[in-house]
C-alpha cells in the first residue's frame, strides 16, 4: 500500500489541470497516489482524466460529485483518502520532481504519533520562497504559533497524518460554497504540533479564477461559512485577545450580510463582539460595497 495521497480538487480547470499531472510524471518517486476530486466541473476534465488514467504512469484515482466548493471537496478527499498522509496540490500548482521523495524522506526519519504532519514551503515558479522561510531554530510548532508567534509569512505547505484529517469536516452551508480550509488546521493546532522542513514541496501560481484573488467576492457570498470560520477561530484557547477580538469583527460583518440577527446571542466572546460592534459595522459596509453578489 502506498504512503501518500496527493490529492487535487478541481472546478473547470482542464486548461491547466496537466501543469499538476506532468510534474507528477516526474516524481522521482513514485509511492503516491494522485485522487482527483471533479467538483462538478463542465469542461473537459473527466475526459483528460480518463486519457491519464489509460497511460497507466502513475496511480490516479477520480471522482466526480455535484459543486460544493472547495471545502466540500476537501470532506470527500478526507473521506477517500486511506494512505497514512496526505497533501493537496490545487489544480493550478504544481510539484517539484523530487517533492514527494522528500516527505517520504523526511517522515520516515521524523515522523511520529505525537505530530500530525510537516510543514513545507511554496514556491512562486520562478522559484522565490512565497513569504518567509520555517525558523531553523524551531523542529516543530503549531501552524498557528508560526504565523502568530514565529513571524512566518505566506503560504505554506501541509502534509498531515490522514486519521486526523478525517477529523473535524467542513459545514455545508446551503447555497454556500466556502468555508476556511484553515478551521480544520487550527482545530488540530490545539492537540498537536507539526515538524518543519525548509524544503519547496509546491510550486504556486494564482491564477485570476483562483479563490486567493476573489476573496471579497467570496465573503460576500458566502457569509454563514464565514461567520462559522470566525466563530470557531474565537474559541481556540491559545490564541491572544488582539486576535479574537480581529476575528469578532469579521464575524459581525458576516453575520450582518447574512441577516443572522441571533449573532449577538451567538457569539462564543460576547463582550468582544459587543466591542467589534463599530468596525464589523463598517467592514460590512465596505464588503457590501466593493463586492458584488453572484
């Protein structure tokens, strides 16, 4: 049985979808195992993927499902997913060839019960490191501690254990199609820590259809996923008052765009919100304004 997933979610990505395929061709090793989750696309995906399967050059597994959003395909990947880690590698990236021998590498000198994975860098494709490097003084941390504590900047690359990841799925919010994929980091930041390795496990390239660049078109229309996400990340116990109290401001301004009159009673910090009150009063001004509803 193999030891990694790599696993890719996709929404009409076929013009770029075989950037991700052919840098997993080049894996210098191959002990992986590439799930596709086709979250309704109405392109040419399955087609191109059915063609990859029949090469037969690496192990593809592919499923198709109605579109939930990128959360939505992450719980069907999670429900998949057998192998003992994971990564995802979004269907505009790519991977270095030596990327996955690199974690196989590293887990098997390093990995243990008491981590739930490895933290690894990006890469624009020129190469730069996207934000900063991992400290070399710490071996491990939480994501939190790093972005929190540590000044780490940009995005960073998670290799988790698959059992917890089963862990802690995302809401479906009925005609909503987001939900931070980091609720599910942080709720694992609050029993375990992560090895750190100074190696380019993906390289990254925002695109102008990608989530990263819609991200207040993405707040307006999907609130409740946004309010839940800020509700949560206002409960994680090692996280200091300057940050909830952040967190509470986008959590009225979500609530106020969904029409959730109970937030108030909702709330897991109610004096903090109350004290959000003017600044989430004047986010939802300015989302409602620089965005528009799809």
């Amino acid at each position: 049985m193999k030891k990694l997933t790599v696993f890719t979610p996709t929404y009409n990505r076929a013009y770029c979808l075989d950037n991700c395929y052919e840098s997993l061709k080049r894996q210098s090793c191959k002990d992986f195992v590439w799930l596709i989750i086709d979250d309704g696309s109405t392109d040419d995906t399955e087609a191109l993927v059915d063609g990859w399967i029949i090469e037969g050059v690496i192990e593809i597994l592919y499923l198709k499902q109605r579109n939930q959003g990128m959360h939505g395909a992450h719980n069907t990947a999670f429900e998949l997913i057998d192998t003992e880690l994971n990564i995802c590698i979004d269907s505009d990236d790519y991977m270095p060839g030596d990327a996955v021998e690199k974690i196989l590498a590293f887990w098997n000198a390093f990995g243990n019960e008491n981590v739930s994975g490895i933290i690894g860098l990006d890469s624009y494709t020129d190469g730069r490191i996207i934000g900063t490097e991992l400290p070399n003084s710490l071996r491990e941390s939480t994501l939190f501690d790093l972005y929190q504590k540590h000044g780490v900047t940009g995005d960073k690359k998670l290799v988790y254990r698959t059992e917890l990841t089963k862990k802690y799925p995302y809401p479906i919010f009925t005609g909503e199609k987001y939900v931070g994929l980091a609720y599910k980091y942080h709720m694992l930041d609050r029993d375990y820590q992560m090895l750190l390795m100074n190696e380019v496990l993906c390289c990254v390239e925002y695109l102008n259809d990608g989530s990263s660049l819609n991200m207040l078109n993405q707040y307006r229309n999907n609130p409740q996923g946004f309010a839940f996400y800020r509700r949560e990340l206002m409960k994680l116990p090692f996280a200091n008052v300057l940050f909830k109290y952040r967190q509470a401001i986008h959590y009225v301004s979500s609530s106020l765009i969904s029409k959730n009159w109970l937030f108030l009673k909702e709330a897991p910090k109610k004096v903090l919100t109350i004290l959000a009150l003017p600044l989430g009063i004047l986010l939802y001004v300015y989302v409602t304004t620089k965005s528009r509803v799809v």
